[in-house]
C-alpha cells in the first residue's frame, strides 16, 4: 500500500528522500534531522545523501533485515507482504523511503523498486 507523505516544511518536491524518509521512521522533525545529517556528513567530509554515508549511518542505528528470497532480491512491494508490521527504512537505485506497517509513505509510489538495503527502526 501507498500513501503520499512529504514532510518537507515547504512541501517541496527537492532531492531530499533521506531526510524525509529518517524524519518519518523517527519521527522526528524534517529540521531536525537536516540539521544532524548535515553536521555528520560534514565532519565525514561528505555529502548527506552519498549512499555510503546513509548505509554507515542506517547500520550504525538499525539492524539489517533481510529482503532477499530464494537469492533474489525483492521489491518493496514483495517486502510487505512478509514485514506487514513494524517501521523499516529501505534503499533502493537512487532513493530512500520508509514504510510504516506495510505502508510506503513518500512523495512517490516506489513500491515496484528492487530493495538494495533494509532496516528495521522499530
């Protein structure tokens, strides 16, 4: 299931999926979390939305969940249907979303993306 959510303060459509995405699986400020990522990236000498640097920082907080069956990678659709309950962050080519059970809730309907990276926040 999909519901469109964007928690920008400004509602704007903008390159900003990895804040809207940690503020809505923590719910947290989308401030708030702009502010903490920018200071983290900026001390790793980075940017906040290099998928290296959002992989370390989801590992360092959430367990890995898997999303592979039989050695294929799923969709985040074929996802929810095994993790109906439960907040999780996914990475998939280009984007971060979140799903809040079995919800994706985002500025887009990325339901048929090939999960690259899952994480249980609670």
């Amino acid at each position: 299931m999909y519901k469109y959510y964007n928690c920008n303060p400004q509602n704007r459509q903008v390159n900003d999926c990895v804040i809207r995405a940690i503020s809505t699986a923590q719910h947290k400020d989308w401030d708030e979390v702009y502010t903490d990522l920018s200071i983290l990236a900026q001390q790793q000498c980075t940017i906040l939305d290099d998928v290296r640097f959002v992989e370390k920082y989801l590992n360092r907080l959430y367990p890995s969940v898997c999303y592979r069956c039989d050695g294929r990678r799923l969709s985040i659709k074929q996802f929810i249907t095994t993790h109906s309950f439960g907040t999780y962050l996914l990475t998939m080519r280009g984007h971060i979303t979140c799903i809040i059970d079995g919800t994706i809730y985002d500025t887009w309907d990325c339901g048929d993306s090939i999960i690259w990276g899952a994480w249980e926040v609670c």
